[in-house]
C-alpha cells in the first residue's frame, strides 16, 4: 500500500480518503448488482492498443470485446472495479500501474505528479489497492 499511494505512515485523515473512495465505490457495484448490471456492456472491439473498458457519465461501463476475451480473470475483476472508481467515486486515470505497481502514462499520454492527494483520486491506485488487500485478507 506504501507504494501505490506514497505514503509510508498513513494519518486518520489519509484512511479516510481511501475509505470515501473504496464506499463510493462499493455503493456503485451494489447498485449495478441490483439492476442486473444493465449499464455493463460489451460495446466495442478494442484491441491491445486501446482502452479495455470506458465509463460513461450516466453510470454505463463498456467493456471491449478484447479484454473481455483476453484478460486474466484477476484482471478483469480489477478492471471492473477500476470503471467503478470513475462511476462511484468520480476517480480520474492520473495514470496507469503495471503488475509491480510501477506507473505510467494515461491514454492521453499524460503522467500526473506522485502525491497522496492524485493517488487517492487515482482510479488504477483504488483498484489495485482492493486487489492487495483481498490477497491479503
């Protein structure tokens, strides 16, 4: 956790944060849940060189046909929570994380500086961080 949202010791005020934006989260996939998931859809073809998934502002998340024929099952379920973080929580992309947590750039090519506060507002950083701590649950 230290290093997806650098920060070595965590203050009551920085878990806050993380829990607004893991509540926000978790209040939008039970809403999906109880809709029967119909704004999850699979809309396009995508492909290695495009974006898996997208979310929209009316809440609908669209899926490509390639992440969802491709991905890990582990890495679909992160990618779902990811679109999630945008709905629920109103996350941004400041950037991307590989598997060992390093970063890079966004679709638009953009790096958004290393602090708590983009961390936090980070929807791969929430995403991730839900991955680490159910593997250590």
């Amino acid at each position: 956790m230290d290093k997806l949202f650098n920060r070595s010791n965590f203050s009551d005020g920085d878990k806050a944060a993380i829990k607004r934006g893991f509540d926000g989260t978790l209040r939008d996939l039970e809403q999906n849940k109880r809709e029967g998931a119909r704004r999850l859809i699979i809309g396009y073809e995508g492909g290695p060189n495009s974006p898996s998934a997208v979310a929209f502002n009316d809440g609908t998340i669209s899926f490509s046909r390639y992440a969802v024929n491709t991905m890990r099952p582990a890495d679909l379920r992160e990618l779902t929570v990811h679109e999630h973080t945008h709905t629920g929580a109103g996350t941004a992309d400041h950037w991307y994380l590989t598997r060992n947590h390093d970063r890079f750039p966004n679709w638009g090519g953009n790096l958004s500086p290393f602090t708590f506060q983009n961390a936090v507002n980070n929807a791969d950083t929430l995403a991730r961080s839900s991955s680490v701590l159910e593997s250590n649950v």
